[in-house]
C-alpha cells in the first residue's frame, strides 16, 4: 500500500469514519509509516476538539451588522489601488524600449545556404520540444516521492 498522503484521508481514520475493513488496512500501515504515524494523533485531537465545541447562534441581525461595517470601512484611495499597476507598467515600458532598441532596422531572415525553410521550421519545433520535455522533467524532480511499504 503506497503512503496516503492525503490528509482527508487521515482526518478520516482518526475520527473513526472509515470503514472497519479499510481503517485495518490504514491502521496497519500507520504502524510501519513514520509520515502518517506523526500526523494520526494531532487529527485526532482536532477531531475530539471539534466534536465538543459548541458555536454559538448567528444572530438575527447578523447580516445587517456586517454590511454596515463593510459600508462604513473606508474606501481605498485611488493611490493604493494604483500602486501595484507602477511596476507591471515600467516593466512593460522596459520591454518595449528593449525590443525597439533590439531591432531598430530589422532585415528578413534568411536561412542558410544548403537548409531549406522548412528543415530549420522542424528543427526550431524540435528544439522547443526538447525545452519543454526538460521542463517537465525538473519539475517532475523538484515533487517529494511518497512513502511506500
């Protein structure tokens, strides 16, 4: 059995609401996985906690209260709202005068000599492929591997 890392799972275990057949199997594996045997007791706790607690009744004028509140809130001032527009507009200022600065007298591409248009198209479609495969791989190897008995 591969460790569960889901923690509904676990939370479910520890509140009792597994099957028998299912919390034997998850009971066992808990014995000899460190990962799921540290988080069993902290879920059961909170289970315990939230079964005792009681909420006290919402009021019948709750609502009203809130949106007073929420009216009576000052206003963002046009200055705040703003202000996290300044740095995405000078980056894109940056990058147009870059581009423009970049290819101030741009000249058709010609391919060379002996390659023919459409090879260079499949060789830059490869080398895309290639970037993007690599891409999955780091992040495949970036993920935690799970615990498994």
């Amino acid at each position: 059995m591969k460790c569960p890392a889901d923690p509904a799972l676990l939370v479910d275990y520890a509140s009792g609401r597994l099957a028998p057949a299912r919390a034997a199997d998850l009971g066992r594996h808990i014995e000899t996985c460190d990962f799921c045997a540290e988080r069993v007791p902290g879920y059961s706790a909170i289970s315990e906690a939230l079964d005792t607690w009681d909420s006290p009744p919402v009021s019948l004028d709750f609502n009203r209260r809130l949106w007073s509140k929420i009216d009576a809130a000052q206003p963002v001032r046009w200055t705040r709202r703003l202000f996290p527009a300044i740095p995405v507009a000078a980056a894109a200022a940056m990058m147009l005068a870059g581009l423009w600065m970049e290819r101030p007298h741009a000249s058709p591409q010609v391919p060379a000599p002996g390659v023919s248009v459409v090879e260079a198209e499949q060789a830059e479609r490869a080398l895309d492929d290639i970037q993007l495969l690599r891409g999955f791989d780091d992040a495949l190897s970036d993920r935690p591997q799970a615990n498994t008995m």
